[in-house]
C-alpha cells in the first residue's frame, strides 16, 4: 500500500516528535468514542486503497464511526511528462486528473466484505461521478441500485478547488452549471447527505472584495432547502484562508433561516493550522462554534492513512478549537451532529431503495 504523500508524513512526523519529547497522548473518552469522522478517504489519487480490517485498528476506540469518501479523481502517469517517475498525488505532476467511476464499487465492496457489526461503523458515500455532467444522476441512481443498503451520501465531490479544477478533463466544473443543481436536487429526494468542496475564494483574492465563489455558492445552497448540504472545510483550503471578515460571512449564514440545511465541515489539517494558529483568529472560530454547535461536524480529511498516529493527528489538529468549546458543543461537534445527520440519511436512503424495489 502507497503512503499517502507528504501531509500525511507531516502529521505522523509530528505525533513521533510529540511522543519522542515525552507529550502526553490525547486522554480517552471513559465512556464511548472520542470522536467520529465525517470526513475520510479510502483511496487516493492513484486509487491505492485503505484495507478496511486496518483502518478499524487505527480508529481502535478513539474513533466510532467513519463517513468513507472514495478520491473520485485519478491522476493520469504520462510517461511524456514524467517518465518513470510515477506520481501519486495531483501536486506531484502537471498530467491532468480524470473521473474514475469504478472507486464506488471498489468502497461498497470494501464495506460489503466486512461482518455486520464492523461494516455499521462506516457511512461510505458515492463520490465516482462528474459534476459538470447532467448524467451524473443516473450514476448515482445505479450505484444505489448495484449496492443497496451500502451509501449514505455523495461527495466529497469538488466544484471550485485550487488546482484540481484547472488540472480536470473536461469542462471545469461551476456554480453555474445545471448540473450541479439537478444532483443536488436528486440526493434532497433520496435523502443523500451531500458534501461539497467549494474554495470560497480563488487562490490570488482582491483586497476588500467579498470572496469570489462565496456568494454564488449560496445562491445554490438556498435553491436546494430539501437537501442536507456539508461544505467541507467551511470553504477554506490550501490557498484559501480565512481572512479578517470570514468569521462574520459564516455567522450571517448560520444566522439565516433559509440555509438551516447547510452545515460546515471542519476537516484538513492544513485548514485547522488556519484556524488555531493565531490567537485571534482561534477566538472567533471557538464563539462561532460555541454560537452555532448544531451546525458543525468535524472530520480528518486523511486519505489512505497508515498507522494510527498519523490518522488520529489528524483529528487531534482540531483540538485547540475543541478545548475551546463548552462542553456540550464540544459532544455536538466530536459526535452528536455526526449521528443525528449520518443516521437521518441512512433511514432516508433505506426507505427510498426499498421504494424502488
């Protein structure tokens, strides 16, 4: 199995220091999991894929539950590129990225081979379609009907995203394609949760101007209220940071009643460097959380994770902002908002497929 590049090594570099310079590990929850995962990547951009049996092993009683997003995206190896050096992440080469399908069937069947009991712990989500495609629904609606009882949602799939969108065959996908729409129309009638990646800016902003995608990326949030929407990584990225008004953009948000179905997803730990790296910026995301706790889940956003330090770390990046938190909002994130929509949308979709029969 391929390691997961170099922010997975990073974050299994800093467990090994922490441990090496005598840390004390994260306490455990005496009752219960400490967390569950919204946000996972059995696959990479090569599609090497997270033996399931091992990743139970690495989430232990840490973790409870796990959503698993299969990388929809395969980076092409051009040989004319880059020769013999094969690349297994998309910064690792200028070739272009390509839908890959078949990662959904690779994910149920993962699940599937798994004993009952292992195989509740995972809400798998169907991720191998293309977004600027009006097809793309018919994917869905297959996959659902090859694997009954397996998916809970679609996504992470990515709209606006830093280099991947200009890196992807085909049309670069937009806020403004119907497309776009009618997915998300079809997941609100079956009851998919849908996570979506939408950088809410682009890489280089104008000073003093609302960010770029921001406002449009609502207008399609609005246009879908019978659909739960999961923004992954409250619209920040690599390149996308939160500058001095984000904070206020995101409370207007959480304070309209006509986006009650958008929730923000806290995952990344390039993203959580954002948010608990300086002391201001930390205090308004901890009265954010603490404001709106019903509206946050929290993920790793690991992709193929190889032991159990690096994976966990990827959690424990958000701890600063957990501390943070009052107690029941602390739950709420960790766990509590994770159950109520993860379970929501498993007894929506089981209805639905056995509608179809």
């Amino acid at each position: 199995m391929l390691g997961i590049g170099w922010r997975s090594w990073r974050m299994g570099f800093v467990a090994a220091v922490l441990l090496a310079h005598g840390a004390p590990a994260p306490a455990q929850s005496p009752v219960g999991p400490d967390f569950h995962d919204a946000h996972y990547h059995p696959t990479d951009y090569i599609q090497q894929e997270t033996a399931l049996p091992e990743f139970l092993g690495m989430m232990g009683d840490r973790v409870g539950r796990a959503a698993l997003m299969g990388i929809p995206l395969q980076q092409k190896w051009d040989w004319f590129e880059s020769g013999d050096r094969a690349p297994d992440y998309y910064l690792r080469s200028d070739a272009a990225l390509y839908y890959y399908p078949f990662v959904d069937a690779m994910v149920a069947e993962a699940v599937r081979a798994l004993p009952p009991d292992q195989r509740d712990r995972f809400d798998p989500m169907i991720t191998g379609f293309n977004p600027t495609d009006m097809y793309a629904t018919d994917h869905i609606r297959r996959v659902l009907r090859l694997y009954p009882g397996v998916f809970s949602g679609i996504g992470e799939f990515s709209i606006h995203k830093e280099v991947v969108s200009p890196k992807t065959v085909g049309h670069v996908a937009s806020l403004r394609n119907p497309a776009l729409d009618r997915i998300l129309e079809f997941a609100g009638e079956v009851g998919l949760l849908a996570l979506v990646h939408n950088d809410a800016d682009v890489i280089l902003p104008h000073e003093g101007v609302r960010p770029t995608h921001f406002d449009r990326f609502i207008e399609v949030v609005r246009r879908h209220p019978g659909t739960t929407i999961l923004w992954a990584h409250a619209g920040l990225g690599r390149f996308v940071e939160p500058t001095p008004g984000y904070v206020g953009l995101l409370e207007g948000i959480l304070r309209d009643e006509g986006l009650n179905h958008l929730y923000l997803d806290l995952s990344w730990d390039v993203v959580a460097e954002q948010i608990v790296g300086l002391p201001e910026t930390l205090a308004a995301w901890v009265a954010l959380v603490n404001g709106w706790p019903d509206r946050f889940v929290l993920g790793s956003d690991a992709v193929v994770s190889s032991d159990a330090a690096s994976y966990l770390s990827a959690l424990e990046a958000w701890r600063q902002l957990l501390d943070g938190l009052d107690p029941a909002a602390s739950r709420k994130v960790r766990l509590g908002n994770y159950e109520r929509l993860f379970d929501a949308a498993r007894e929506r979709v089981r209805a639905w497929e056995a509608a179809q029969r």
